[in-house]
C-alpha cells in the first residue's frame, strides 16, 4: 500500500506540472494572437497607392481620394484646337461642380447637344468624347472643381498655356465655366466662344 500510495502521489504531481504547463502554454497564445497581425495584402496595397504627378492609365494624375486607390488623371497634351461650349443657347442640366463629377456632365451635354452634322467643327464636350490616346477612350471633360484641381497641379501635369480652359459646368442657358491657367480665376462664359480644352479620365 505504502508503494501504490507513493506512485499515486508521483502521478498527481506529474499531472498538476501538466496542467500547469498546458494553462500558461494557452495564456501565452491568447497574447500573440492579441497582437494585431500585419495583412498579407499590405505590402501590395501599400506599393499600389498612386500620387499626384504619377505617370498613369494614359496621362498624368492630379486627383486621388482618400483611399489612394482611385482618382483623375489629366492627358498630357491639350487638344490641338480650341472649341466652343456650345454653338446655340441650350439647356444641358450639366450643373455638377464636385470632383467626380466631370463625367457625368459631358455626357449630359452630348445627350442634349448630340453630334449635329450641320456645325462648322466639334463643340467642347464631343471633341473630348472623340478622343483616344494610349489605349484609353473614356476620356470627359473636367467639372469646374477638377479643372481647379488641375490648376493646382499645373506645372506636375505640364503643357498648360497661359490661357482659358473650358470645364463642363454649366451657368446657365448661354454661359458655362471657364478657367484662366495664367491667374487661376474661374471666369462665366458665353458658351459660344472658343476655349482650350484638356481631357481627363477616372481610375
């Protein structure tokens, strides 16, 4: 008896120590696994975050939102003609200012203005509808917001002149913005008067 009871003790210690042992192995993962892990995805989300002045998606960006993953880009050349707004005082609706908003109100203009075959040249928003470059076609153009964004960043776009670009927002029936890169002062417009014009495209 003396003999079993000594084993039996033995046994019970051998199983506390296991016990013990197994409770703070527990503890000490419940604390790594308490620290917050690094994502696998990081280090490609962090190397595909864009910057103003980036070479990308067929021109140049100057616009990037708060995600870092999305944004405009500016062509790097104006179109090689100057155009009109619009040739006849119309209604387009394309009031939008905002930055993200460009797009909409290019298409909003060709909807009500469409491709007349009777205009002596291309107005404003169809030029930038029409044009392509490096692979891309979705070019618009810019609201009065994004065509100050791309005052603000002229000189890392580069190829600006000294002179007035139109935007795609509308005033009113006759006038639309316009945007002086010599001074910067957004300026309204009769729509028929011919302006420099800089397409931009959404990524």
């Amino acid at each position: 008896m003396l003999i079993f009871s000594q084993e039996n003790k033995f046994m019970k210690k051998i199983f506390t120590l296991t016990t013990v042992c197994c409770i703070l192995l527990v503890a000490a993962c419940s604390k790594e696994a308490a620290v917050p892990a690094v994502p696998a995805n990081t280090a490609s989300a962090i190397t595909t975050n864009h910057y103003i002045g980036e070479h990308f998606g067929g021109g140049i960006i100057f616009y990037i939102n708060r995600g870092g993953q999305h944004g405009i880009i500016a062509a790097e050349d104006d179109l090689e003609e100057p155009a009109v707004w619009a040739y006849t005082d119309t209604i387009t609706h394309a009031i939008a200012a905002n930055p993200g908003t460009g797009a909409i109100n290019t298409q909003r203009i060709f909807q009500v203005q469409g491709d007349p075959v009777d205009a002596p040249e291309d107005y404003a928003a169809l030029e930038i509808k029409e044009y392509a470059v490096n692979g891309f076609s979705d070019w618009f153009l810019p609201s009065k917001d994004e065509l100050n964004e791309m005052f603000l960043h002229k000189d890392l776009i580069g190829r600006f002149k000294p002179y007035a670009y139109w935007s795609s927002t509308e005033v009113n029936i006759s006038k639309a913005w316009f945007q002086n890169f010599g001074n910067g002062q957004q300026v309204k417009s009769l729509k028929i008067y011919s302006y420099g014009l800089r397409p931009v495209r959404y990524f």
